[in-house]
C-alpha cells in the first residue's frame, strides 16, 4: 500500500514532466501569442522585444527548462490572454469543471448502472430493447449536436432553462460553488446531462454485459442453489463481481470527461478549466495551456492510484502480499 | 411549506418586475472575452471598444467616426513638431478625483514605456509639458499627420488611482505575478465598471457625474462572454441577452424572422483580399519554373476569375460588397472613382494566363485562416474550384487564426487570405503602411514578400507626414490606383456588420465595430 | 434450526424414500424441435444412503441434479414424469415455492469449488448469509454460531479465523469443505453433489468423500453423487445408477454393479476402474465415443457400440428390467437375446 502510493507520486512527477514536455514541442505549431498582445499595428522591433522577453526566442528545450525550474516552485506564469497568475486563473476554474464533472459522474453511474441491471436481467423485454437502442444513439451522437439540441429546446422553445452559463454561485473560501443556487443547479442540468449521456450508455453496456458474464459463473449457479433470493443473487453477488471492470472504466472515463469537458463547457459557456484551455489555444496562451496540461496529466494519475485503492477495498484477492 | 413558496415566488416576482421597470438592462454577448481592465495591457479591438466607454482619450470618434473633442476641449497647432491641447475642466474620474494634465502625462509615460503594447502608438511624440492643470504643450519628434487619429485610441489613467493600486506600469507579462487592473479600473467615461469576474461576467453602470450630456438611456450594462456562436445566438433567441455582434451568416434568417428581434447592418471597415509572394525568383511547390505571382498578367488572371457575386450571393448571404480597393467608404480620403473592379470573366483570364505563358495553369500554395474573417474557410474553399477552371490547381492549407497571424508576417505564405481594417487609425495611412509598403523597418509587417513600387512607398511615407488634405488626398488616391492596376492585392470584398438584437435595443453600427453604449436607447 | 430438524423428523416416515424420480423426461426446445436430453429416468434414494450416479460426460448425470434442485438452464424443461420430495412432489412447484426447497431441503454441492465461492465475500458471510435466507428469524449471533459449527463439522480448523477470511485463502480441498458446509446450511434432506471431487487432488478427494460419507451417516441425509470415477462410487456409494445417452441403462448395489454388471455399458465401464482411484482418460473397453445430444440412434442408444447388438437393438427401446441382483435396460436380459 505504502509502495504503490510512493511509485504513483514518484509517477506522478513523471507523468508531469512528459506532458508539459510533449505540449512545449506542441507550442512550435500553434504560432505565438505576440500578435494577440501586441496587435496588429506593432513593428517588428517591439515583436522581437516581447518574444525575447517572453522567452519564446529560446529553443524548446530552454522554454521547457525554465517552465520546470519556475512550476517547480508553484510558479506557473501569468497568462497571456488574462493578464492573471495561471494558478489564481486555474483555481477559480478548476470548482465549475470538477462540480460538473463529478455530477455527470454521479448521474451516468446512477441511471446507468441500475440500467445496466435491468437490461441484464429482462435481456428481451420492450423497455430493454427501447434503452439498449436510445444507448446505442447515445454512444454515437456527438456532444455538441446533443448540447445544442437541448439548449433549442430548453432555452430557445421552452424558455426553462439558460443556454450559458454557471448560475448564481455561492463562495466558500476559494471554491465556487453553483450547487446551493437554484439558478446553479438549473444551471447543471444541461451541461450534466450532455456531459453524462455517453457515460450512462457506456456504463450501462457495460454493466449489462459484465452482469451477463457473471450470471455464467459458477458461484452465482452455486449462490441459487443455496436457496438465496434473486434479489441476493443479482444485486449482492452478481452486481458486485460486475462492478471490477465498471470501476475500471469509470476511472478511466472520469478523466476522459476531464477533456470532453471542453466540448460541453464551450457549448454552454461553463466557466471551467475546458473553457479556458479552449480560449487559451485560440490565444497561444502559452502558460495556460502548459499549466492545464500538467493539470491533466496529474488528474489521470491520480484517478488511476484511487481506482487502485477502491479495487483494493472492493476485491479482497488484490489485498494479500 | 407550498404556501411559503407561493409567497418567496411572489415576492420575488415583485422584486424582478419592480426591478425591470427603472432600469434599463443591456445584456450584451460577445464570442471574445474583455483581456484586461487595464486600457494600456493590450491593442486588441474588442477590448478597446468595450473599454471605450469607460475610458476616454483626448479625443473620440463619434457616431459618424469622425473626430471630436472629449477629454481636450480644443488644441492648436503651434509648429509643425509642436502642439497645444487644453484640457476639459470640471472633469472627474469615477472615484471622484478630479481630471487634470499630470494624469495626461502620467498616462503617455505609462503607455509610452518600453514594453507596453501602446509605445509604437506614442512613438512620435518627443515629451509632454504642463503648462497648467488644464493645459499641455507636446513635442512631437517629426511631423506627423495622424496624432489625433492615435489619441482616440489612447486612455486616459487616473495618475492617483493607477499609484495606489501598484498599477503605475502596464502589466509586463514577462516577470510579473498579476495584473491589479484585471478585476478594477477607474475612468472618465460614460459608464463605471461595478462588477467584474473575468471570462463570467462584467456590469458596467451609467456614470452619473460624466462631463457630457448622455444620449442614451441605458443605467447598466451586463456583459458575458459566449465562445460557441451557436449558443450565443441562442442566447438571444431565448432572450437571455439583447444584443450580440456578429450574427453568423447562417442565423441572420433565424434572428429577422423572430418577433422581437431584428438585425442592423452596417459596412465594416475591413477589407478582404488575397496577398501574394511578388518577390521570390521561385514559387515553391507551383511546378513551373519561376515565380507565376511575379507576373502582373497572372495576377489578373487569378482576379478576374473569382466570381465575387457569386459569392457574395452564395457565401456572403448579400452581406457584403464586391470592392476594387482595400479603402472602405467609411474611410477619410475615399475615393469611390477608383473602386471599379476588372470584371469576372474567365475566357479573359484565361487568355492572360497564355500570354503569360502558363497555358496549362500551375499548382498555387493557397493559406487561408479559419475564423478571422466572415466565412473565411468557405469562400477560400469557393476560390480553390473557381481557379482550377482557368486551370490553377491551388493547395489549400487552413490555420488557425493565431497560427495564420504568427506565419503570414514571417513571410511563409506565398498566397493568403487577409482583412485589413485599418484600425484603431482610422486613416488610410495604416493600411497602406502595413500592406502596401515594401516590408522595411516599420512598414509593410503585413506584406511580406509582397508588393513592392518605390514610388508608391514614397508616396505612402508622404501620405503619413502631410497635414494638407488636398495634397493627401491625391497622394492617396494615386497610390491606390497604382497599386489597383498592378493588382497588389487580390480584392475580394466588404465584410457587412450583422449584429442581431432586440427590438428593445436602438443601436448605433458604425463601421470600426464599436461598440459605442453613449449612443444607445432602450425602449 | 431446532425446528428445521424436528421438521424433518416429522417428514422422515420410513416406507417413503426422500427422493423418489418418475420417468423424468426433460426437453430442450430448439427451433420448433424438442431434443429430448433425458428420457424416461426413474430412481429413488433412501435416507442415509448415497446414490451414485455414473455416466461419461453429456449422459444427462449433472442435468437430472438440476433439474432435482430446480435449476434447469431455460429453455430447458421437465416435459414429463414426477419428483418427489419425501412424498412431496415437487417438480410442478412454482418458481418461489421451488426456491424455498433449494438450500434448504435440497443442498447442492458444484464440482469446482475454486469458482463455487464468490471470491469478494468472507465465508463467514456466505455462510450466515445462506442461514438467515433459511432462518430468517434466527439472530445474528446466532447465526454466526452456527457458520462456525458448521464449518468446524466438515472437518475446518480454526473456525473463528476462518470465519472472517475470503475464499482465495482456502485451498482447493478447504473450499470443497466450506461448500458442503454451506450445502448443509439448510439442514437437507437431500445433497446433491455433482462430481465434489473432480478437480481435487487424488488424497483431498478420499477425505471429502469420507467426509460425505460421515455426513450421510451421522445425518441420515439421503446424497446423490454425480460423478463419471467408477472408483468414486466404487468408494462411498451404496447404490449405482448407471446413465447413457439420457438413459438410465442399469442400476443396483455397489457390489452387484462393480462385480457382477449385467448392461453390456457397465460392463465396459468397469473394465475400466483402473487400479488407483485414477480418472480412465476414457473407456478403453469400449470403442467408440457417447454419441452428441440430438443425434442419439433409434432403438437401444447404446447399440452402435455393443458387442452384442442385434437388429432388435436399432429398432425398439429396452426398458429397465430387473436382471439378476440389478436392473438393466438390455434385450440380453429380456428374453436372453438381442437377435
């Protein structure tokens, strides 16, 4: 336990350090950030002027160098685009991305897990057929398409819901939060909804079909035989032993959604980190999009040491040794 | 507990409507976010036209663009290098201080330091004296015509206000840790700054103490930047918001024929138009020897057969108009004389191009920007089939705008797609400068490799010295017809202003995108 | 638990055996067809005693075990006959009331007991969690009283640790242990136990069949033991049903069946018991293999591979018959010729 928490941080550093690596050898493609500073109208000199005093003169390898030595000590740089410190920018975005992140989370495994179930269990009932097609659509519609959708019907048509937007949002102490509004929680349900769709068809299909795996093993033949309920056969035995794989992947997704986030945050102007990494690539923001990267990078990793710990406490075989 | 939420629902009901009923709302959305609040940080257009209304320079442009006075009642010039400016008196910052000439040359110290984006925009002038509290003498370094023009662009800084918040220099994104001027800001302007949170939302509110008589009647502005154009047309259509610029070509229809909403229309400034690589020996990758571009004949060629109508028609939806030349009407020192184009006619193009000696055509390395300009992508994309029946094979790359922005003066473009506007100058001074002038030291950044005419680059630096309008305007004029007949430029056309609003809102469209809320009324 | 066994007791009248098989016929509906995978089984097993059942693998042993404990793969399905459960009969129950018998008067014990345990549950919970599904009203403590019992009755040291720890920390020969302890939960009349010693180890395998043993003794459980090692029956059983191709062939004592077998399959059979208890790779005596299910022959079943077989034999069905100390379905002994 203490092993695998000391290899993931020492990962962790690693991890870092190739992704904002491999986004400084990115930064020679996009163009620079001079001309959004300095206008159109500037001369060549004071181009030259501000690329040396950025730094963008330097090799790659030197940019790099410098943003290591500067983020190791929490200096990530002001951004070019906001005028801000990166990490006063990061921090006030990183509470509307991980508040919609994790309630897309919350409602793909809510709606898509007892899915998963029921479509496990009456494999060729109506409702299952009609579920497993809506996923099917689900899985294959883009996210923008399903945001714009609901925006031309809750906003446009009907007028309920605002198309942008977080709500009001409440401040304790450096986090904001849009779950005590109600105009912040309305403000959630489309952007979740968009974010969660994919999620709840994949998890669904999972689920069912890892249940359906399960349902051949010969502990739940055995766990019938002992004369236990279905309810204790399908929701206690089979459920848990599907659950395995679903943590997986749920891992795994929660850090994808990290980045189809932006997509989500860009079609409901939701104040997050996506939002910002998209204006900040517009912008060749340079300490922005370095910064956000590292961010990523730290976020998958970190998602992956606690997938490790939960399989720990839900499977007792990893436990041993 | 039911009847408690009938009776919140109620109150607030009463709360909003009361609330509705004496204030005047704008809610407008834009795609970019406000940089900073700091009038110096950055020369960015929308920037600097929110921030129009809460700073003032010495002078404005007013609905018509043309120049008055705002914070200079009056100014004379004494020399040729020297001029006179005196102050408005009785003018007040919005944190109540009051408006004198060391916040004048406070605020030309502070622009005019190394590193800030607005140097090369002070650059001509020598020092700023004071005579009195209300009076200034500048020096300028060498004649020039267009100092007024420049100072519409230039705000004026609170010396006070700018000191006691650490602020005394424009943010040097080099070495410092944060901007104080990203969240506060005070000005003389029409409207205060009351709530900022950057990239959510920012109010703005009627300043009751301004120096002029309002015109309009709006006591707030609610601003919010919507990146996805989509959403924001959406947002106008629910009625969320009431105004947002820049309607996209496709939701123009959508916006007219809802009730309550309308479209204005207005000219823009800017111009499109292809550049070319005139001066290389070699067109890398053409598959002829020599350089094809360098040939006036070819370049005809290539303009007479783009079918402007057609796309104006098909891509522009009507909104725009066909030019011969980079100067818009809007423009001092127009002349509509000149703005004739060689008409669309491919036998015609076809035959210049055997005269030149490229009968059976060439590839033509083609880079367009997607998303600078209205339907940049689509009507590069028109362009590609439109040449290839005259036999040009062209490749087109796309780019981002800040790759485009990055590569194009780098000179890595041998045929481009560019808009030129000719702001915030509003002269045709700086759009000759920056692409029409052979690319030295200062001039001709935007024209790399490109057109070149020793005595057009003559005429040009006169232009920008010559204070007589006659004379300049011959100069002008003679310049743009020089550089029409040698096809400089590919010219394409005049991007039209959509901006889709309320029927609530009565908005002045002018021509350099402003936008201007002293102007506005709401019903 | 008191209960359950004066329950039992009651239940218990010696002329009614606890397992009592009719001409049990199941089917398997495919594609407008039915495939008959048993046809026409009958036995019945008394207290106490352990019914051996043998057969090469597809011959419907484990299928007559599930349909017994009512969990027939659909669409599988008792097409005829009757089961009876000390003179309950039990094969036209509903699904709920069938359930109520499973664990608690049938306890079924699985031939790998490596995958017989869901590997992310204690034992101990498996375990009081079968006891309360059986005694519902029964305390927690109680509960897990008797877990401890039972698992200290099949023979696991240490029950208190044991209790708390999770299959994978069993071996193999254990986990069969903790099966049969959890088959007991219930307090059964009736175990049926589908080949409990197959996976195991050769010395594991005579300890749990002792330990079957003892329980058929000690408890007067009656236990069907499923298995295709003439040397398993040959060890624990008392009676053996010999089964092909959905068939019952013969059936009778152990010593009668082992020593004097009159089917011309058992005889095959147990020419092939090799020395040790080891498992025959396959019935050396007899040529060929159990035909598939679907293409079982007309007439004797058996008749493309006996050394006897007449023109009879492919044409008409041998019933089981009494032949000497054990029944037989076979011509041979019906009139003493299969010409």
């Amino acid at each position: 336990m203490i092993s695998l928490l000391a290899t993931r941080l020492t990962s962790v550093v690693l991890v870092m350090l190739v992704v904002s690596g491999l986004s400084f050898c990115v930064f020679n493609f996009l163009g620079d950030p001079v001309n959004n500073i300095l206008g159109v109208n500037a001369t060549l000199e004071q181009r030259e002027e501000l690329r040396v005093a950025l730094g963008l003169d330097q090799t790659t390898i030197v940019q790099f160098w410098r943003f290591v030595e500067r983020a190791a000590v929490g200096d990530f740089g002001v951004s070019y685009r906001n005028r801000q410190p990166v990490i006063d920018l990061m921090l006030v975005r990183l509470p509307a991305t991980l508040e919609l992140v994790l309630t897309a989370t919350l409602t793909a495994l809510l709606i898509g897990i007892p899915m998963g179930i029921y479509t496990a269990l009456r494999p060729k009932g109506l409702l299952s057929r009609i579920v497993q097609l809506v996923s099917l659509l689900g899985i294959s519609m883009p996210q923008f398409l399903i945001g714009m959708l609901l925006i031309l019907i809750f906003s446009v048509e009907l007028r309920w819901l605002s198309a942008f937007g977080r709500g009001e949002t409440v401040r304790i102490g450096w986090w904001t939060t849009g779950l005590l509004t109600v105009s912040g929680l309305k403000a959630l349900i489309m952007p979740t909804i968009t974010l969660a769709v994919f999620q709840i068809s994949m998890i669904m299909r999972l689920v069912r079909g890892e249940m359906l795996e399960v349902f051949r093993a010969d502990f739940i033949k055995f766990a019938r035989a002992r004369g236990l309920s279905d309810r204790a056969v399908y929701l206690t035995h089979a459920l848990r032993n599907s659950l395995l794989p679903v943590i997986t992947v749920v891992g795994l997704q929660i850090g994808s959604l990290i980045a189809f986030a932006i997509v989500v945050e860009a079609v409901f102007q939701w104040p997050g980190m996506g939002l910002l990494i998209l204006q900040a690539i517009e912008f060749a923001d340079f300490p922005v999009m370095s910064a956000y990267l590292a961010f990523v990078g730290f976020s998958f990793v970190m998602i992956n040491l606690i997938v490790d710990l939960t399989y720990l406490l839900v499977d007792p075989r990893m436990r041993v040794k | 507990m039911k009847r408690y939420l009938k009776v919140l629902l109620l109150a607030s009901c009463a709360a909003l409507a009361t609330g509705v009923a004496h204030a005047n709302t704008l809610r407008f959305a834009e795609a970019q976010e406000i940089s900073s609040m700091d009038p110096h940080a950055a020369r960015e257009d929308f920037t600097l036209s929110l921030l129009a209304n809460v700073y003032e320079g010495l002078v404005r442009w007013n609905a018509d663009l043309k120049i008055e006075p705002a914070l200079a009642e009056s100014w004379e010039a004494l020399s040729d290098t020297k001029w006179k400016f005196n102050l408005r008196k009785n003018v007040k910052f919005h944190n109540g201080n009051p408006f004198t000439a060391d916040d004048v040359i406070f605020s030309f110290t502070r622009a005019g330091s190394p590193g800030s984006p607005f140097a090369g925009l002070l650059e001509p002038i020598k020092e700023i004296t004071k005579i009195d509290d209300h009076t200034i003498e500048m020096t300028l370094k060498r004649k020039y015509a267009l100092l007024l023009n420049d100072f519409a662009g230039w705000y004026i800084l609170d010396k006070e206000f700018q000191e006691s918040v650490g602020a005394e220099k424009p943010i040097d994104l080099s070495t410092t840790t944060g901007g104080a001027m990203t969240t506060q800001g005070v000005g003389t302007g029409p409207f205060k700054l009351s709530e900022r949170q950057p990239d959510i939302r920012t109010v703005f509110v009627k300043n009751p103490d301004w120096w002029d008589k309002p015109q309009h009647n709006i006591d707030e502005i609610v601003y919010t930047p919507i990146t996805n154009a989509a959403t924001r047309v959406a947002a106008l259509l629910s009625g969320e918001v009431d105004f947002i610029r820049n309607a996209p070509s496709q939701d123009i229809a959508r916006i007219e024929s809802t009730p309550g909403m309308k479209i204005m229309r207005a000219p823009h400034l800017r111009n499109i138009f292809f550049g070319m690589d005139q001066q290389s020996a070699e067109l890398e990758g053409s598959g002829v020897k020599g350089n094809p571009l360098a040939d006036v004949r070819v370049r005809k060629a290539i303009y007479q057969a783009i079918d402007i109508e057609g796309i104006k028609r098909s891509i522009m939806r009507d909104n725009s108009r066909p030019t011969a030349v980079p100067l818009a009407p809007e423009l001092p020192f127009y002349d509509a004389s000149l703005d004739e184009r060689f008409p669309f006619d491919i036998e015609a193009s076809k035959k210049l191009l055997e005269e030149a000696g490229y009968k059976d055509g060439f590839t033509l390395p083609m880079d367009c920007p997607a998303g600078s300009f209205i339907n940049d992508e689509r009507i590069c994309q028109a362009v590609v089939g439109m040449i290839a029946k005259v036999g040009i094979k062209a490749q087109l790359n796309m780019h981002t705008p800040v790759q485009f922005d990055t590569e194009l003066p780098a000179g890595k473009y041998a045929f481009y797609m560019l808009g030129w506007a000719g702001l915030p100058t509003i002269d045709a001074y700086n759009i000759m400068s920056a692409t029409f002038h052979t690319p030295t030291g200062d001039l001709g950044a935007w024209n790399p490799k490109g057109y070149s005419n020793k005595h057009v680059d003559e005429l040009i630096e006169k232009i920008g010295t010559e204070y007589e309008p006659a004379k300049r305007q011959e100069m002008i004029s003679e310049a743009v017809k020089t550089h029409r007949d040698e096809v400089g430029k590919i010219m394409l056309h005049q991007q039209f202003l959509t901006w889709g609003m309320s029927d609530k809102v009565n908005a002045i469209v002018p021509a350099d995108e402003y936008t201007r809320f002293w102007y506005y009324t709401m019903k | 638990m008191i209960n359950g066994n004066a329950a039992a007791a009651e239940r218990r009248e010696p002329s009614v055996p606890v397992l009592d098989v009719r001409d049990l016929r199941i089917e398997f509906p495919i594609r407008e067809k039915a495939l008959v995978a048993i046809d026409g089984v009958s036995f019945s097993i008394g207290h106490g005693e352990i019914l051996g059942v043998v057969g090469e693998s597809g011959a419907g042993k484990s299928l007559t075990g599930s349909a017994l404990i009512g969990l027939l793969q659909a669409p599988g399905h008792i097409a005829a006959g009757t089961i009876h459960l000390s003179g309950q009969r039990i094969d036209n129950l509903p699904e709920t009331e069938q359930r109520r018998l499973r664990g608690k008067r049938i306890g079924a014990i699985f031939q790998d007991p490596l995958t017989s345990l869901d590997p992310l549950f204690t034992v101990g919970r498996q375990l009081t969690e079968t006891i309360h599904t059986h005694f519902p009203s029964m305390s927690r403590a109680d509960a897990k009283g008797r877990a401890m019992q039972l698992l200290a009755e099949v023979g696991i040291a240490d029950p208190a640790t044991r209790f708390d720890q999770y299959p994978h920390q069993f071996s193999g020969g254990m986990r069969q242990r903790i099966v049969i302890a959890l088959a007991l939960a219930g307090e059964p009349e009736l175990i049926i136990a589908d080949e409990p010693t197959t996976a195991l180890d050769v010395s594991i395998q005579a300890q749990i069949l002792a330990l079957l043993k003892r329980l058929a003794r000690t408890r007067d459980t009656a236990i069907m033991l499923v298995t295709h090692d003439m040397g398993v029956i040959a060890e624990v059983a008392d009676r053996v049903a010999v089964m092909y191709a959905g068939r019952l062939v013969e059936i009778g004592p152990v010593e009668d069946i082992v020593r004097r077998p009159n089917h011309p399959y058992t005889v095959g059979l147990m020419a092939s018991i090799p020395p040790l208890h080891r498992q025959p790779e396959r019935l050396a005596q007899i040529s060929g293999s159990m035909p598939r299910l679907g293409s079982w022959p007309t007439g004797c079943s058996f008749h493309p591979r006996c050394p006897h077989a007449g023109p009879r034999c492919e044409v008409s069905t041998p019933l089981l018959m009494p032949a000497g100390a054990t029944a037989a379905a076979c011509f041979l002994h019906q009139g003493g010729t299969a010409l």
